[in-house]
C-alpha cells in the first residue's frame, strides 16, 4: 500500500491507495508543528483508525509547501514505515516542464496538481486550488505549466478583514440568498464568495486569452466546493486532484 501526503499551509491531507484504488483521506492540522515521534505517533493512530497495519505500508510520497515540517515527517515515515519517502519537486519531477523563471521555486503542491491535470484532463488546462491561498495553474496543449496565479485564500482574505476592519468580526463561509446582501454578515458572506466566483471566471477568460485557446477547468483544495458552484463557467470539481496526482508521480517514477 502508498501512503501519500500533501502538506498544505493549512492542512496536512494523508491518503493511502491499494493498486489503483484510494482506500481513505483524512486531514491532520498543519499547525502547530509537530516533532518527528508526534508525526509518527499521530500517522501511526490514524492508520490504525482505519484497520491499516504497518507491515502493509510499502511505499509513500510526500508534496509539501512548509519546508519546515517536510523532514520531520520524512523522518517519521522512515522511522515507522522503513521506507524512503520520495519527496515532490520540480527536479524530482522532470517530466513536467516548467516555462517559468526559476521554475524549482514551483510550490509542489502546483507541481501534483499539474501532473494530475495534465494526466487525466485535455488540455489546455486551468488548474485551480483553494485553500490558503487561491491558486490558478496554465498549462498549454502540450500540458506544460506556462504559469500561475497566487491569490490570498477566501479564508485568509476573511482573516485579513476581520482583523483590519473594527466593525466587522468573522462569519462562516457560505454562500448568502443574493449578492446584496440585507445585514453585515449577508454582506461579508457575497464578497467572500461571489467576489471569488466572478474573480475566477475572469481570471480563467484572461488566462485563456494569453494561452490563445478554450482551457479545460478543474478545481479543487478545501474551499473549491464552496466557491465553484457559483462560477459561470464550467468548471470541474475534484476533491482528490493531489492524492491522484500523487499516485501518478509514484506509478511513473518509482513503482
Ligand atoms: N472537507 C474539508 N477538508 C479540509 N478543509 C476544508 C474542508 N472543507 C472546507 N475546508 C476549508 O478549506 C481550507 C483549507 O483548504 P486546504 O486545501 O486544505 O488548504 P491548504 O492546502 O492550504 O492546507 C480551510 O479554510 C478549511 O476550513
Ligand atoms: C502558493 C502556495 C502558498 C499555495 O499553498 P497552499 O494554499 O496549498 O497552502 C504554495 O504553492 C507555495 O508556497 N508556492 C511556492 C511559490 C510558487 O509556487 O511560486
Ligand atoms: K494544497
């Protein structure tokens, strides 16, 4: 069995494939860091949670975007599991091509999102994740990323104005019956949701100008569910891109 995991500025998402198939996803807080034997400990407690033993494990990947706890958990892996994690960047990964400056500055979250895109959708693509920050990700027909968006994410956006604005406290993240909306919170709730809506669908007409070609849309990350259904495009929704691109890297580079 794969362990994979991607570490996001929020979450930690942990799945673990049998052949082809996702046998669960589960999410672990990125904050606080946690020490190699707490890493290990609470892995160990979830695979556990779900009728895992550990002599079943025999491989894992990892993609993270917080450098400070991507050895940790390699250590942890290593420690528990006896196997090498194979670990997510543009030089691990040369198959994808990069048109950008400095392309090994690619998060690797973008770089398993693109492999997964270009792998199970036409392109041209536009990649969109949702969580700490809003990203959009352009790759071309041959599927090569030609570059990115990185927008604040709807709930840091949140953060940032509640924190900044003394008459407004925070609001759950949905969306409100119309885009005027009646009371503050109404009022919040659209700009938050409806501003991100309509800030895509532009964003994906601009992206495909400078691409020069209709782009398929997939979206995902924690926040893509709550978003996407307001957009006026298409766009296609799925919750497991980077588990699956994951999987994908590991099929191609070390199975
Ligand atoms: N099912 C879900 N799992 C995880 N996060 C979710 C879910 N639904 C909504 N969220 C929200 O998504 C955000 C985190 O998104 P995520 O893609 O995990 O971020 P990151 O990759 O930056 O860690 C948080 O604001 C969280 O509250
Ligand atoms: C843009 C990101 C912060 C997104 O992280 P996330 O919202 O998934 O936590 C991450 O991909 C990152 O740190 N990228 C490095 C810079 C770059 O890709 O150009
Ligand atoms: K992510």
């Amino acid at each position: 069995m794969l362990l994979a995991l991607d570490v996001g500025n929020t979450n930690i998402t942990l799945g673990v494939y049998e052949g082809d198939k996702l046998l669960f996803v589960t999410r672990m807080a990125t904050n606080p860091p946690r020490m190699e034997d707490e890493y290990a400990a609470a892995m160990l407690s979830i695979l556990h949670l779900y009728d895992i033993h550990t002599a079943q494990i025999d491989g894992a990947i990892l993609s993270s975007v917080v450098p400070r706890l991507t050895d940790n958990l390699a250590r942890a892996i290593r420690r528990v599991w006896k196997v090498e994690p194979f670990i997510v960047s543009t030089a691990t990964v040369p198959d994808l091509k990069v048109r950008r400056d400095m392309p090994n500055t690619l998060g690797a979250d973008l770089v398993v999102g693109a492999v997964a895109a270009k792998e199970l959708y036409p392109c041209p693509c536009i990649v969109i994740d949702m969580g700490t920050a809003t990203t959009l990700t352009g790759l071309n027909a041959e599927g090569e990323v030609c570059g990115v968006v990185i927008i604040p994410g709807v709930g840091t956006s949140l953060d940032a104005l509640t924190s900044h604005a003394a008459q407004l406290s925070s609001v759950s993240l949905n969306a409100p019956p119309q885009v005027l909306g009646r009371n503050t919170m109404e009022c919040i709730q659209s700009g938050m949701v409806f501003g991100t809506a309509c800030m895509l669908d532009g964003l994906c007409d601009r992206i495909e100008e400078e691409l020069g070609a209709r782009c398929t849309v997939v979206a995902t990350g924690g926040l893509a569910g709550l978003v996407v259904e307001h957009c006026r495009r298409e766009i296609i929704l799925s919750d497991t891109l980077l588990l699956d691109g994951l999987k994908l890297i590991w099929d191609h580079y070390c199975a």
